[in-house]
C-alpha cells in the first residue's frame, strides 16, 4: 500500500515552469497510492482566448491525467478563463465526459455568476467544491455567516454528484481563531452528512496556511504565479 493510500491530493497547477513540473509530480504521487485532481487557471479573458486550442489542450491534458488515473479538473476563477459559466459551459459541451470541474463558491460570487446556475448547469461534471458564505459582510465568509443556501445547495450537489468532494475555504481574515474554525468545519461535516455526501477525503482550507493534514509546496497559493499547490486530505 502507498504511503498515500487513502487520500485526495489536490495539485493546483497556475502556470510557467509549474506545469511542466507537473507530470513529474503526479506521476511520483500515483506511485505512492494517492488519488489526484488537477486544477489550472489562464489569466486571459475568455473573449479573448481561441476556444478550439484551449479546449484541444484540456483535452490532453485531460487523456494525460487519465493514463496516470489522475481526473484532470478546471476550477471558475474570477480573474481567469473560466470565470464566466458560459464558457464553462461551451467547455463542457466540447469535451463532454473528460470535462470536469472545481466550483468555487466565493469566485463564482465574484465573476457574477449564480452558484445554483453552476451546479445545474455543470452537474454531474463537477468533481470537487470550494465552499463559503456569502452576504453584506463578504464573499468569503465562514457558514452561516451570510446568505448563502448552502444546506440546499449541498442537497442538490448530492443529488447530481454525490462523490464530489467538498472543502471549507476561508481566507484568514475570514474567521476570528481556530475555535471558530473548528466549529464551522463541524457545521459543513454535519451539512455533508444531512445531504448525503461523505466525508472522506475533506478538510479546512486557509488563504496563507493549510490546516488538517494539508501539505503546501508554496507560502501563499493566492499571490504567486508560476507554483505548485499540494494539498493532501486524510481520511
């Protein structure tokens, strides 16, 4: 057994040097027994980019990861490529089963988008979840302290994609101490649980610092680019 073995690696890939790094990597973690997501951003708006030749490169990248039983996914990112659901979409139809997807709850707030427009449209092709409140207070807030219908929005995650994983990402201005952390962790395990999604595999995210067993190959994953982002989640 890998010393991996059990465990949810996520390998954020933002550019540059990191993502020829990147085979590298993840060939070495498939050998230690782990399960890998892949997500990669491009700072270049979508009206701006040729959709075939991005699409045709994602689709490499895609059958790559899948010789290495890696699940290549793209994440929405306010400042990229993929901030509008439109595109996302056009994505999705391009490439059809080998198109999968992180959705960021706080960057679809930011790019405009409805989060439940998201999940109903990208469905069962989304394979990995950001998760935070919304409201008058933020965009990155700590469950239950904005707006946001996360409960319903867990029931219909489970409902369309039930093995997605799901983690809590907070910026640290987000939350006041780990206490406070901790009890909304719990709050999003107790969600998960009412809506049917396991656990396994999920953890806390902190802006600047990981938490709960996660591993970074990089100080601050949300100023720098080119890096590699490795995050590894317990069971």
């Amino acid at each position: 057994m890998g010393a991996l073995e059990g465990k949810t690696v996520v390998l954020g890939v933002t550019g540059g040097i990191a993502a020829y790094k990147s085979c590298e990597v993840v060939s070495r973690l498939r050998k230690l027994g782990a399960k890998v997501f892949v997500l990669r951003g491009n700072k270049v708006p979508a009206a701006s980019v040729n959709k075939d030749m991005y699409f045709t490169r994602f689709r490499r990248l895609a059958e790559l990861g899948e010789s290495y039983g890696v699940q290549v996914a793209q994440e929405n990112v306010a400042r990229c490529t993929s901030a509008s659901l439109p595109f996302l979409l056009e994505m999705r139809d391009a490439l059809g089963k080998q198109a999968r997807f992180v959705l960021d709850i706080k960057q679809a707030v930011r790019s405009g988008e409805d989060p439940f427009a998201m999940l109903r449209g990208l469905n069962s092709h989304i394979v990995h979840v950001h998760i935070s409140d919304h409201g008058e207070y933020g965009d990155c807030l700590p469950l239950g302290k904005g707006r946001f219908r996360f409960d319903a929005f867990l029931k219909e995650l489970a409902a369309v994609s039930p093995d997605c994983s799901v983690i809590l990402e907070l910026y640290r201005s987000g939350f006041s101490d780990v206490a406070e952390l901790a009890a909304n962790y719990t709050l999003r395990n107790l969600a998960l649980r009412c809506n049917g999604i396991a656990e396994e595999g999920l953890t806390a995210r902190l802006d600047g610092g990981f938490c709960h067993g996660f591993v970074s190959l990089h100080q601050n994953p949300c100023h720098a680019s080119p890096l590699l982002i490795l995050l590894v989640f317990p069971r």
